[in-house]
C-alpha cells in the first residue's frame, strides 16, 4: 500500500476477531489483530491483543521481527533467553528479534498489547522450539 495514501485508521480490540486457539504448535493463545496491512490502511507496524484463559501458554519460540509486549489485565510469566519475567498490566517488556520467549497465564488469565515493526501479521514466521 502507498504510504501517501494512508489515512488515520482506528481499531477496536471488541470488535476485531478472535484468532488462534487452535493450533497446539502455538498452545492455548488467542489474538485479535487490530493493525496489519493485509487487513487494515496501515503500514511499518503490526498491532494486537493477546488473549490467554487461566494458565493458558504460547509456547517458546523464535521470529526474526522485535517485539514488544504491554500488559493489560491478568498476569504471567514470560520467558525471554531463558529469564523469567513477571508480566501484568502497566508492564512493558521488550524483546529483541531472533530471541526465543514464551508465555504462561496466571490462574487468571492475561491480556497484553503485542507488536511488531513490520507491514503484515503474516510476514512474521514463528519458528517454535522443538
């Protein structure tokens, strides 16, 4: 898309579709993609919510993007190069491209802010550990 015909877009995360959830290479993760080129009159950025039941997992993994995570209700652990990180709302963690990390909800759930600098949802290939 022309970036000189990008128009100011706006998303709601209670309307956007629940996605994911059922791909056990993934875990128990669900998402709402709310920024993506593919989908949106957006570009250089990809945005969602990630949406975790009570102990619900996103299992290790790798992608060549960065990423950044924003706690929004709920808690967990996520794991970036082997450390454990305390995840809740009001909490932003940062993690670098090429640097496996993975998640697990507390007994409560989580939801967090995701994104990427990159045009498409689909232009991110997750590579999970084995």
């Amino acid at each position: 898309m022309d970036i000189a015909r990008m128009v100011t877009t706006v998303a709601n995360a209670d309307h956007a579709p629940l996605e994911g959830g059922t791909d056990p290479a993934f875990g128990t993760v669900c998402w709402r993609t709310l920024f993506s080129a593919d989908r949106t009159a957006t570009a250089g950025m990809v945005l969602g919510v990630a949406e975790f039941g009570p102990n619900g997992t996103l299992l290790p993994h790798t992608h060549t993007p960065a990423e950044f995570y924003f706690g929004l209700s709920g808690d967990g652990i996520v794991t970036i190069d082997g450390i454990a990180h305390d995840l809740r709302s009001g909490v932003a963690l940062f993690i670098p491209g090429d640097t496996e990390h993975g998640t697990t909800a507390g007994p409560d759930g989580l939801r967090f802010l995701y994104g990427f600098p990159t045009d498409r949802f689909s232009d991110v290939e997750y590579l999970f550990t084995a």
